[in-house]
C-alpha cells in the first residue's frame, strides 16, 4: 500500500485567532522531495484528489484548514501538504482516514504522487504565537518561512521572546496590512528543526522588505533579547512557498 504522509505546513503557519500562545493550533504535514519533472503531476494529483478528500473533513468540521504549498526558494524541500486543526486525537484519527481513502478508492492518483514525489519528511507543529483572526483562507499568495535549529533546554526562552518582541511587530504589519498573516510554531514530532516562524502575503519581495523591517526594530529596540534569540536558535534554514490550494 502507498503510504503519504499528513503531518505540516508549513510551512506551515497561521491558524490561531489571537496573537497569544495556542497550544491547540495544530498543524499536521509533510513536506516532499520531488522530481522537478514531474512536480505537476503531483499539483493535479492533489488538486483533483488528495485536496478535495482533505476539504470533506474541513467541511465536516474534521479540521480547520488544508494548505499545498509549492517551493520557490529554499532546500530540498519542493512541496507541502498541511491540514490544521486543533484536537491532537482527532487530527490523528483524520490523518488515518486520509491515508485510506486516498490510497484505497483513488490508488492511481496516490501511485502517480508517490513516483512524482517519492521521498517526504512529516512534521507537527503547535503553536506559540499567531496572527489574529488567522486561518488557512487568509492565507497570502506567498509565504516566507524559517526553520529554525533550537537548544531544547532553552528553547522556552525562545518563545517567550517571540511572544514579547517579535509578535507584536508581526501584528503592526498585519494590522498596517503589509502582511496577510504569521505565526510562531513549535515542533512536537518530526526532524532536526525545533521551531517554525512563518508569514505570507501578496509576493515574495513584499515578505523580504518586511522581513528586514520587522528584524531590524527589534534588534534596535530590544538588542539583547534579540542576542539571545539568536543564540538559542543559531541556525535555520529559509523557504519562499506558493500557496496553489485552490489553483
């Protein structure tokens, strides 16, 4: 049997309704490595199957959201497939009931985005700190994501720093309407990356300019805990994602 798995996001990110932390924001995903000759086969597979199979739980009330990102920029990561949620169990359970009803009823369509896309790495986030009023139809056009490496026996110190002085900055640019929504996320199951920090708007270029915005306030006007941010989390890797869910 073809097995895919759900698990996020992201980049995933943004599926909170209050910038404070939501330790019930879930986001389950995978995150694939895929032939770049054959990544469109993988796009219709999911917009013709995978997706609306996803989209019945959400209209079920099964999950909050469904998200398929394409890579731009970034590593060797070239799609993303994320559903939200916000009870661990039953996203578990939906997760399951995902995997055989693609793989049972459509194998075809899971055969073709398992030779498109044949390697995947799955995450869990939850999360920290997100936008206010956030979900995954407000989603921007492109996002802009870093996965950060974190010292576990500190990484607490990480969040409250995101929270107090990064957050607030995210939600002023939202706010101002630069950016279409951000969140803050932590790892609960997955690979290397601790935490997730991610944010989407119209473009890419956009993202950059309130990226360098938003850091350098924060290094101005909180230099130190910024230092400290930093030395928790000293290394990350950055992606620019495509949001083609509903392409």
């Amino acid at each position: 049997m073809t097995r895919i798995g759900i698990a996020v996001a992201g980049g995933l990110m943004l599926f909170a309704t209050s910038a404070v932390a939501q330790d019930d924001n879930i986001v389950f995903g995978i995150y694939y490595r895929c032939s770049q000759a054959q990544e469109a086969q993988a796009d219709e597979v999911v917009r013709g199957t995978l997706g609306p199979i996803a989209q019945k739980h959400v209209d079920a009330g099964h999950l909050t959201g469904w998200l398929w990102l394409t890579h731009s920029q970034g590593g060797a990561w070239r799609r993303l497939f994320a559903t939200t949620g916000t009870d661990m169990g039953q996203m578990m359970d939906v997760r399951q009931q995902i995997v055989e009803e693609f793989t049972s009823e459509h194998a075809d369509a899971a055969a073709q985005l398992g030779a498109a896309c044949p390697g995947h790495d799955d995450y869990i986030w939850t999360g920290v700190s997100n936008s206010a009023g956030a979900g995954t139809d407000t989603v921007g056009g492109a996002s802009l994501s870093a996965y950060h490496s974190c010292d576990r026996s500190r990484e607490g110190r990480a969040d409250q720093i995101f929270t107090e002085v990064l957050a607030p900055l995210y939600q002023k640019h939202q706010d101002m309407g630069h950016i279409a929504s951000w969140a803050f996320y932590a790892h609960r199951v997955g690979g290397i990356f601790r935490r997730l920090e991610t944010f989407s708007g119209a473009d890419h270029m956009t993202l950059l300019n309130m990226q360098n915005a938003i850091y350098q306030e924060a290094n101005e006007t909180n230099p130190l805990a910024m230092q400290e941010f930093n030395q928790i989390c000293s290394w990350h890797a950055d992606y620019m994602w495509e949001n083609t869910s509903q392409n």
